[in-house]
C-alpha cells in the first residue's frame, strides 16, 4: 500500500477487502472487510493510512484453496 493511488483505491474499498498487517502472524491483525463491521473498517483505514507500509490488502477468497486428488499426484507409502 505504498503507491498513493494504490492505497488511495484500497482505503476506500476496504469494506470488500481483507487487509492485513505485515508484522503480524496466523489472523493477529486481520480486518475481513465483508465480515467487519463500521467502526473496525474505521479503525483499519486510519491504522492502514498512518502506516501504509505496514500492511497489505487483497480481495477475500470466495473458499479457501484446494487441492484436487484428479490432477494431485499419488505416491504410494513405502512404510508397508
């Protein structure tokens, strides 16, 4: 979030958005702006505006990743 316009653009869509702070680890720090109510996204801007290189922004997986068993290899267990 350090190019102005970039940033810019996030602040004001972060009610879609999930941000995250850089330093943080696991969900410490996680603002799902879909799932966050007025005065967190509140928060989240002005914490995101004062220090915009200390977070990141993206838009929320509609479902986590998975990994598909048709196209994943199998390896067999040499334990048997």
């Amino acid at each position: 979030m350090t190019e102005e316009g970039s940033r810019t653009e996030a602040l004001e869509r972060l009610p879609e958005l999930v941000l995250k702070p850089r330093e943080g680890y696991g969900a410490q720090g996680l603002l799902i702006g879909p799932e966050a109510g007025r005065e967190e996204i509140k928060d989240a801007r002005r914490n995101a505006h004062n220090d915009p290189t200390g977070f990141v922004s993206r838009r929320p997986w509609s479902s986590p990743p998975t990994c598909s068993t048709k196209t994943a290899p199998m390896r067999k267990s040499s334990s048997t």
